[in-house]
C-alpha cells in the first residue's frame, strides 16, 4: 500500500526494485502451486539471493535486478554451497540476464 503513484515507483530505482522483486516473487509462489515446485530465500551473513527455487529434482537461484544495475551479492557464494544450482538473472545489466518482461510472462526455463 502506497500514497504514491506508478511513475515515482518506476522513476525511483530503490522502490523499482522493491516493485520488480515482489511481481517476480509472486509470478514464481502462483507458478509453484501450478507446478510443483518450492520458494524459499538464501541468505548467509551479509550475502543473499534474492529467491531459491527447488523441484524434486532441480534447484534454481534467482537474482531479480529492477534497473541496470549489476552485481550478485550472493550468487557466487549459493553457487559454491550448490554448483548443481541454476543461475538465473532476472532484470539488470548482467550478461545473460532475460528481462522481467520475459520472465513474468513464463518465456525463461526456470530448471534445467
């Protein structure tokens, strides 16, 4: 809930961000229920991704970017913990990261 309206959210990178993070965790909870598959957060010490996601079989960890920056707090430290992991990079100016068009509209593979 906000007294402001979608232009200084979207104007704001800080609270793009916050908005971009909450549709693409929705986005994955709604998908989960459909599919089968869980959502949970990492975060050890000051070093986070942004969400995890496991199957039966598979594990994914996402890092949701809501402008052009770049930077994975967390990512290389989850991918040492689970080099079986997926990287996916929603959002942002990293090389190989699909949009959050793409991602939100179900075109990016969430397991391999």
């Amino acid at each position: 809930m906000s007294d402001r309206g979608p232009e200084e959210f979207l104007a704001r990178g800080d609270r793009r961000g916050h908005l971009v993070e909450s549709a693409v965790g929705a986005y994955l909870i709604a998908r989960s229920e459909c599919e089968g598959f869980e959502v949970m957060w990492w975060r050890e010490g000051n070093k986070e991704v942004d969400f995890v996601i496991r199957s039966e079989s598979a594990l994914t960890a996402i890092e949701v970017k809501g402008g052009a920056e770049s930077g994975q707090s967390g990512m290389a430290s989850f991918l040492d913990e689970h080099p079986e992991a997926k990287r996916l990079v929603v959002g942002g100016a990293d090389a190989g990261a699909c949009t959050v068009e793409e991602s939100l509209a179900g075109d990016v593979e969430l397991f391999y």
